[in-house]
C-alpha cells in the first residue's frame, strides 16, 4: 500500500480495535464485583467472595492492558491526526483532560485498595474501594463517549478562523447522539462481561468444578445477559432512529440502501457493489427496512446515490450484520441457558460448551458496532467539520507501514496472551474434585451451590 491516509486509518483502527476490547470488559466487570462484593457482605456466604477474588484479577489483567493500549493510541493524535487537534483540540482537550482527571485517577489510586487490601483495611473500605473503581470505569466511558458523540453530531460551538471554539459546554456534552450511544455501549460492555463471566465459569464447570465460587458465576453471568440483551435491542432500535435523522447517509449504509425509496426493503443478504450503486445476489424482504426505521411501512428511507459525501459502503454493510447476528445469537443462548439453571440448577453440558464458544462474542459485537459508527461517518472525521483527510499528517507511507506492522505483531501476541493467561487462571483456579458433580449441593453442604446460590440469586 503506498497510499499514507489509508494506512493512517488502518494503524488507528488496529490500535483503538485492540484499546477498546478491554474498557469494554472492565466497564461493566466492576459492577460485576462490586455485586460479588455487596452480596458477600449481605449473606457471609463464601461463595460470593471467592467469585469476587477469581475475577478481581480479570478486572486488574484487563485495566492494565488498557491502560498501555490507550496511551500507545493517544501518540496517534500527535503522529497521524495533527489537524485534528488543531482543528478541534479547543473541545476535544477539555473532554479528554476530564476523563483523566474525574476517572483516571479515581480507578487506579482505588484500584490497588480492591487488589492488596484484604487485610490491610476494614472490610467497609475495601467495599468502598470497589464502588469508587466501579464508578471511575463508567465516568470514563461518560467523558469518552461525550467526545466521540460530539464528533458524529457536533453542537455548542463556532469556527473562526478555522478553529472550533466552545459556546455551549452543555450542547458540547449532551449532544444529539451521546444519550444513545452512550447507553448502547454500557449495555454493550455488560453484555461482553456477563459472557466473559458465563463463559469463563462454564469452562471451570466443564472441567468438573462445581465449587459455590464457579456456580455464583456462572448464574450471574447468564442472568445478566438474559436481562441486558433484550433492553440492549430496544435502545439500538432508538440508537438507529437517531441516527437516521442526524446522520442519515450511514444508515443507508448499515442497509444497503442505493435509491431513496418509499416501503424500503430490508436487505438481508447482498454484496453491495460500489461501481453499480446496487447489491448483487441480493435478498430482500419488502417494505421491512422503512418499518423499523421509520415506524411506518410505507415511510420514506433516503439512499446512499442521495448524498454527495457517502462512506465506504461493504464494510458497514457486513459490520452492522454481524453486529445484530451476533446479538440475537446472544439473546437465544443466554435465554436458553438462563431457563435451564432456573428449572434444573444447572445447564446442560452442549449449553455450556456454547457459552464458552461464547466467551469473547461480546468482543465481536462491540467491534462490529464500533466499525458502523466510525467507518459509517467517512470521509467526516467530525461531521460537517473536518474531515480525515484534512486532519492527516504528513508522515510517509513506508514508515506508517512498518509501524503498524510493529503494531500488529505486538497487539497479536498480547491478546493470545491475555485469552491463554484467563483460562490459564481457570484452570489453576479449579477446586479439588472431592464431590460428585453430578449431584447438586445442599444448602450448609461444603462444596457448590446448586440450591443455596440460587436462592441467593
């Protein structure tokens, strides 16, 4: 590739594809802990403890990589992208700035309290610790999404002199899209936990541990996505009307939708064919596409021959369906496991391997919706503002190239050693094979929690 702003593109996308797997994990895992944390206190079952201790070093392993991801991504803003911050650097530094220093700073001074305080402070603090770790992740993801939000709808500001300048704090905070996209990300992010935590707990099941600990988590990981995936449908079905009024070129994107047209079809299959502006071998259910998007079976829908500015149209096609795939393979599975601990206490052996199949489709939804949101706003890096070529730096092709090759390498090795070093802590976790696992532990039984846990769930 000799063409420098595609590789721009590509080496951002591959660092804040490898950044964003592990917020989206820690996010929600830290109100996953403080829930382990809160029901110890509660009911003094031990269970709930030794949930919390397995997955407190999840939480830590994957701050940790987030934390260096992060900061590798932010150089990027300075290397690739300097008319960025020289553009909007006026909105975007502040946000930034925020993030670190009402989250930041709260989750890692905290941080060290949830890992090394067992018995060092009162059982009262390191609560406390937990709840102001918990807080700090989503204070994060607030202050992160308000500036990526702010970037696909813009508000509260004026350009002079070819400079965006702040006139609104608050239209700058709340804008159009943030409501939506913010809540459609934290309820992405407790969807990636929730199957980190079943999948992680059916692999220890499997492996015949069967221990209060392993049953606490495995019931709370299915509950919780049974619950999250169906409220998480509703608000993407609000998240896309949104989207339809403000930016509505990407959503004819996500539909591959070429012509405006009245009663539009929904394209479930087709490879959309840029040099045609059409789908080949495409499958079509009538007027579905306008009934979702508009409420209205005949309304209006534009197409992408509408718009002088469209983005790339395949890879938000095939990204925005895997997306919704992948989430109504989540909403069967979770359901289904869900019924089965409620009916029996446990689930079958062909459920759990599934969940742990499972384990990482979080991850796989999280990047598909990310690359609708950010390849569906091309060629705007802030829409109507500034676009990515006019924010690229100068750098020259062959150096980008080998830099994101260097990244490449490195990210690779990085996430086969976090997935291997997970299910390594499994396995290492696993409680001694001293009971017959096939039958369900009484209540004051010493080992796991069949009847007992789910009362306490």
């Amino acid at each position: 590739m000799d063409d420098p702003l595609l590789l721009a593109r590509i080496q951002f996308a591959a660092n804040i594809s490898f950044h964003i797997l592990f917020p989206t994990i820690t996010i929600a895992l830290g109100w996953v802990l403080l829930f382990f944390k809160l029901r110890f206190n509660r009911t003094g079952n031990a269970a709930w403890m030794d949930a919390y201790k397995f997955w407190v070093k999840i939480f830590a392993l994957s701050f940790a990589l987030g934390v260096v991801s992060g900061i590798t991504m932010s150089f990027q803003f300075g290397t690739n992208w300097p008319g960025f911050m020289n553009t909007v650097g006026n909105i975007a530094g502040p946000l930034l700035a925020y993030e670190i220093l009402t989250a930041f700073f709260l989750e890692a001074g905290f941080l060290g309290i949830m890992l090394f305080g067992w018995n060092r402070v009162s059982n009262r603090v390191h609560t406390l610790a937990t709840v102001l770790v918990a807080v700090g992740t989503t204070i994060s993801a607030f202050w992160i999404l308000v500036l990526n939000s702010w970037m696909q709808t813009p508000a509260g500001f004026e350009i002079r002199d070819g400079v965006a300048h702040a006139t609104d704090w608050w239209a700058i905070v709340f804008n159009p899209s943030m409501p939506y996209r913010l809540t459609h990300m934290l309820l992405a992010s407790g969807l990636t936990a929730a199957f980190l935590v079943a999948g992680v707990s059916a692999f220890r099941w499997l492996r015949r541990d069967r221990s209060p600990g392993v049953m606490a988590g495995l019931r709370t990981g299915v509950f919780l996505a049974a619950a999250l995936i169906p409220v998480q449908i509703f608000v993407g079905d609000m998240h896309g009307l949104n989207t339809l009024e403000h930016q509505p070129a990407k959503i004819a994107a996500m539909e591959g939708i070429w012509e405006t047209r009245k009663g539009a079809p929904m394209v479930v299959f087709g490879l959309p064919d840029e040099a045609t502006k059409s789908n080949r071998f495409e499958i079509a259910i009538p007027n579905i596409a306008s009934f979702y998007l508009t409420h209205d079976w005949q309304g209006e829908v534009k197409g992408l021959n509408s718009f002088e500015h469209r983005p790339p149209v395949a890879p938000v096609f095939f990204a925005f369906r895997t997306m919704v795939g992948i989430g109504l393979l989540m909403l069967a599975t979770s359901w289904l496991a869900a019924w089965q601990l409620r009916r029996s206490g446990e689930v079958h052996r062909h459920v759990a391997w599934v969940l742990v199949a499972m384990t990482f489709a979080g991850w796989i939804a999280t990047l598909s919706g990310w690359y609708v949101t950010e390849i569906g706003r091309q060629p705007w890096l802030v829409t109507g503002v500034l676009t990515a070529k006019q924010a690229a730096s100068s750098v020259a092709a062959p150096m980008i190239a080998s830099t994101l090759i260097g990244y490449l390498l490195v990210y690779a090795g990085l996430l086969a050693a976090y997935i291997a070093t997970i299910f390594y802590l499994a396995r290492k976790s696993a409680a001694p094979a001293d009971h017959n696992p096939a039958e369900p532990v009484r209540a004051g039984g010493a080992t796991a929690a069949g009847e007992a846990v789910a009362a306490a769930l």
